[in-house]
C-alpha cells in the first residue's frame, strides 16, 4: 500500500494546505515506512510467514532503552545464551556452540550454529525434551532485523523475527513475531519468550552502550563475535555507498 501528498480542503474545496505524507507497505502485519523517496533495501522475506504448517504469532511491542544495533550482535552471539539466559535454557557447560559459520549475503549476513542447551521445566513441557542440542538459522536483514530459526530434534521449529526502530540515541521500539509449527497453546509459548526476552533486556539495558562502533579496534572480539564485526562491515559499506 503506497500514501501520496493528501491535501486539506476549504469548504469551496480550495486547497488550503497540504501533508506529507510516506511510502508504505503492510507486511506481518506490521506497516513499514520508507522516509526517503525510495527503498534502499526492500522488506525483508520470511518464507515461513507464507507456509500453511507455520501459525504466526505476535508477541511484543515496546520500547527499550538501548541502541537497537546492540539487540542485532546479542541476537547473533551464539556464546551468550550461556551465561545470559541460565534461567531458561543456558548450558553453562556449552560455553561456545559446537560449531559455527558465518557468511555475507547481499542485504544482511547469514549464521548457522550448534549449541548444547538445558531447557527450563516450561521448555520441558513444550519440546519433552531437557538437555538437547539446538540448531540455531539465523539471518540479519539490514538495517534493523534478525530472524533466528531453531529446530529441535522432534521436528519442532521456533522462529523469532525481531524488528527494532530507532527513536533517539538511546531508545529503539522492539516488535517481536514468532513462527511455530507446532502450536497448540500460544499463551505457554509466549510466557516462555517473555522470560527470555527480560533476560536480554535487563544485560542490554544495564550495559549503557548507546553507541555502537564500526571501527572493530574500538572494542575487544573474540571468535563468537563474528557475527558482530560483519554487521559493523555491512553497515560501514552501507553508510560509504550514500
């Protein structure tokens, strides 16, 4: 759906003024605005959205006192779950996935992981399975979208689309939808997400990092953060190309 200049008319329908108005386009249920003349990445495709096995979910809408570029790395940072979510389902056994790989693709980058995880009594109960491996897909759509994909060994499939909207230096707007194809109870699946997702807000928030370097030098890496220094790169060559 595309909005053009609306105006504003006097009884003799006179214009009398006239709003700006945005290219727009609803996808996943969300409207998505384009503030310059054109695109310069188009709405990211989730092929699950538009499968007949997955149910789309929404789960959370709100803001978050963080520099949005900081939710992307955590997303893609296969060593965190270790000691962030220990509540949930981090194995502090399994300090760093299995194995990992990493790739650019045009628009975003690509990551495939393995990670031992120890699902909580609620994640028991959904998955019947307690200490499990998971095979973590996961894709960053630049700018500001990350989908993570993890399948079980039973054949179930999580999927977690997480949007992100700058609103000043130090607050972004986070949107969250899920895939599943396996839903009977959404409310027991949302609950969980919830409990893992206050766990990634509470380190995030609690880290003040509001800015976001691209010069790698700036901060220290280590191999699970891969993920990381490629957004920094795709970002540099984004900016270099304007």
């Amino acid at each position: 759906m595309y909005l053009f200049n609306s105006l504003l008319f006097s009884k003799n329908h006179e214009p009398k003024g006239k709003v700006k108005t945005f290219k727009s386009k609803i996808a996943y249920g969300y409207i998505w605005v384009c503030l310059d003349d054109n695109p310069r990445i188009e709405i990211p495709f989730i092929d699950e959205a538009f499968q007949e096995s997955y149910s789309l979910v929404h789960e959370f809408h709100e803001i978050w006192q963080v520099n949005p570029f900081r939710v992307m790395e955590n997303e893609l940072d296969m060593a965190h779950p270790s000691f962030v979510h220990t509540a949930t389902f981090g194995d502090q056994g399994s300090l760093i996935p299995d194995y990992l790989q990493v790739w650019e693709v045009e628009n975003g980058i690509e990551v495939k992981a393995q990670l031992g995880v120890k699902n909580c009594q609620a994640q028991t109960k959904q998955t019947n399975i307690s200490e499990t491996t998971r095979l973590i897909t996961a894709k960053w759509y630049m700018p500001l979208v990350c989908k993570l994909r993890i399948d079980y060994p039973n054949g179930i499939s999580h999927i977690i689309v997480n949007m992100h909207t700058p609103i000043n230096d130090k607050q972004s707007l986070m949107n969250q939808f899920i895939l599943r194809n396996d839903l009977t109870n959404f409310k027991s699946v949302i609950d969980l997400d919830r409990k893992i997702t206050l766990e990634d807000k509470y380190v995030l928030e609690a880290c003040h990092n509001f800015d976001f370097p691209l010069d790698i030098k700036e901060e220290e890496h280590m191999y699970t953060d891969r993920p990381g220094i490629l957004i920094r790169k795709k970002l540099r060559q984004l900016m270099e190309g304007q």
